[in-house]
C-alpha cells in the first residue's frame, strides 16, 4: 500500500491466470495498493474467445463489472446480452443471480471489477453443480488466494454428525 488513496491505472502490475483452453485473464489488483477495507477492485483484461471465470453466483458479495474496452457476452441469470464500452453490470447476491462474461469481440475485453469483501463468502456454479468456501483472504486479490477455500460437488457432502462422538 502506498500512503496515496489513488493509483493511476497505467501503474498497475496484471498477473496472468489460465486454466484449460476456455479461461484466461490479466489480472490487476487494486484494493490493497490504496488501502481499501470493504470493497475489492481490480482490472480484468480478457482475450479474444476466453473468460476469466466459469458461471457462478454469490451467496455473499455483490459485484459491479464496469465495461473499459472491448465487446463481450454476458450471461445473467439465465440470459445473455451483448456488453460494450461504458456499461455499468450488476451482479446481486443469491443463488438465481449466476452470471459470467465471455470475450466475444476482436480485442481483448478490459473491465474494472468492484465487489464487496464480506467472508466467509460461498459461491455456487450451476454449470457444474459446484459449490466453493472462500475465507481469509485481503480484499482485491481472487478465489485462488484465500487462506482457507473448499470447492465440492453440491450433493458430495457427509451427515453433520459423521466421524462425530
């Protein structure tokens, strides 16, 4: 963190995230560099054909994604519109809300990401009948960061009291 509240977002460091041939992103971090506490944000960059995250809803956080540049997709709640340069999208919180935004133009799609940072957040992925535990992570920073995560199949679970005495 530095002693400024504001960066100028040509300072930002992107660390690159890839999984399979369908998800890749550049990713840029921004809450922790100005010392927020509540809210995380960072700048997503995402190219041609790809997606930075799979079709999932938040049972905890409500996010915001801010069009930057380029052209995509998104699917929200069982729609999908076309997004572009300057729209403003709402994610609420809760089970019926899943939502995933796919690079469907010909540059990279560049968006800010703003969500709140309540822990322990629980995210759900309808496509995969998955369920995720985040906590103990700083704001700004992805689900592969947190301190303690778990990610199941939605029915795998075991009885409350098992292994119990």
């Amino acid at each position: 963190m530095t002693d400024k509240p504001f960066l100028n977002i040509n300072e930002l460091s992107y660390v690159p995230r890839q999984h399979g041939e369908k998800f890749a992103a550049h990713i840029a971090p921004i809450a922790n560099l100005i010392g927020a506490k509540k809210l995380g944000y960072n700048i997503t960059i995402v190219p041609v054909g790809k997606k930075a995250y799979p079709y999932h809803a938040h049972f905890v956080n409500e996010e915001m994604f801010f069009i930057l540049e380029g052209e995509g997709t998104l699917k929200h709640s069982g729609q999908v519109w076309t997004v572009k340069v300057g729209d403003i999208i709402c994610c609420p919180t809760g089970q019926e809300h899943p939502h995933e935004i796919v690079n469907a133009g010909t540059i990279p799609l560049k968006y800010l990401a703003v969500s709140t940072m309540e822990q322990p957040e629980i995210g759900f992925y309808p496509d995969s009948n998955k369920f995720g535990v985040f906590a103990g992570k700083a704001p700004g920073q992805t689900h592969q960061d947190y301190s303690f995560r778990i990610i199941a199949k939605q029915n795998g679970g075991v009885d409350y009291y098992e292994g119990e005495e």
